[in-house]
C-alpha cells in the first residue's frame, strides 16, 4: 500500500445520555461530511460546528481520538 499510514482519528462526538452517540456533521459547500480526519488541526478547524452543535442540542460535543485499528475488510 501507498500513502501515509492512518494511526489515530479524531471525531467531535455527540455525549448523549441515552449512550446513542453519534458523530457530528459539518455543513460544506458540497454537502455534509462526519467531523472525522486523522489530521488533529482539520478536526480542531471544526471546533465553533461543534461548539454549535453542543449549545444546539444542550449536549456535550466531545473531541475524541481513537488509536486501535483493525483491518476488517480489503476492497
């Protein structure tokens, strides 16, 4: 394989009691995309969307960074 190695993503995910977390969206010219990147400034860039989102839904919006990788499928 080519390219840079993926070894941690970073989210903004919604904290909601009910334990149904979920991933933000981010409004983009094009469309909407989940407030995921393996690059922290790109996600840290989506910080005033979270922000929102959190004053929004009255929620918690947390940046979470995730290290464990398993491959599961090659297409």
């Amino acid at each position: 394989m080519s390219g840079t190695r993926i070894t941690e993503l970073f989210a903004w995910v919604v904290d909601d009691p009910s334990g149904e977390h979920g991933i933000i969206g981010v409004q983009l010219t094009h469309g909407i995309m989940q407030a995921v990147s393996s690059k922290k400034r790109i996600v840290e860039a989506m910080r005033p969307v979270a922000e929102a989102t959190s004053k929004q839904l009255g929620l918690p919006v947390l940046l979470l960074r995730f290290a464990l990788a398993e491959t599961v499928d090659v297409a």
